[in-house]
C-alpha cells in the first residue's frame, strides 16, 4: 500500500470464503483497493447512495447465486466501509439506510474527539 492510499476503516462486515465465494472476494478486493487508491467506480460496479449521506456508494459484486452490497462513504483520508449484506430486492432496506447514518454519526464523533 502506497502512503498516498486511504485506508479502509471497517465498521461493520466481513468478506470471507464463504459466505462470498473465492471469485467474489477477490473482485471485492480489487474493486476496494481501486477506491483506496482514489479511482472513482461507479456503474456498474457502483453507484451513489445520497438517500445515506453525501460521498455515501453501494458496491455491487455479483457472486454465483447472490448479489453483495458494500454501502461506503469516501472521506479525504478514508473509505468507512458501513455494511456488508446479500440484496434480494431492488429496493436497499430502510434498516440499512438507518444503521448506515447512525454508523456515520458514531465515526464522525469519534473523530471529532480524537479516537481516530
């Protein structure tokens, strides 16, 4: 990793063999080090999700039988990885948007108070 490459900061979620399969996994790795290294994806490997907040994406990895969503927001200095999850309807659950900001919240104040 270069020392001009934003970090990815995980706040929730995993990408592990399985539940992704081997192929999956490693299209989620390279498509996550694109972003660290400030390459904008966007369809169809991505696409903007203003209904969380502002810089807020949804990676898309189709995998042999499931469809993965990676809900991140780019920030200057990191990627905040928000939620891992297998999206079986069109429409991305309100859980999802809620727990998404409210991850949000909790690593904006945290850096606010230095835990970063």
């Amino acid at each position: 990793m270069s020392p001009y490459d934003k970090p990815l900061v995980w706040m929730h979620g995993e990408i592990l063999t399985p539940p992704f399969s081997k192929s999956a996994r490693i299209e989620t790795g390279y498509l996550l080090r694109q972003l660290q290294k400030g390459i904008v994806l966007s369809l169809p490997q991505s696409r903007p999700m203003p209904s969380i907040g502002t810089g807020c994406h949804e990676l898309r990895i189709n995998d042999e039988s499931i469809t993965w969503r990676i809900i991140y927001k780019i920030y200057s200095d990191a990627i905040l990885i928000l939620e891992v999850f297998d999206k079986k309807t069109n429409k991305t659950p309100t859980s999802v948007i809620d727990i998404c900001k409210q991850r949000i919240r909790r690593f904006d104040i945290d850096v606010k108070k230095g835990n970063r």
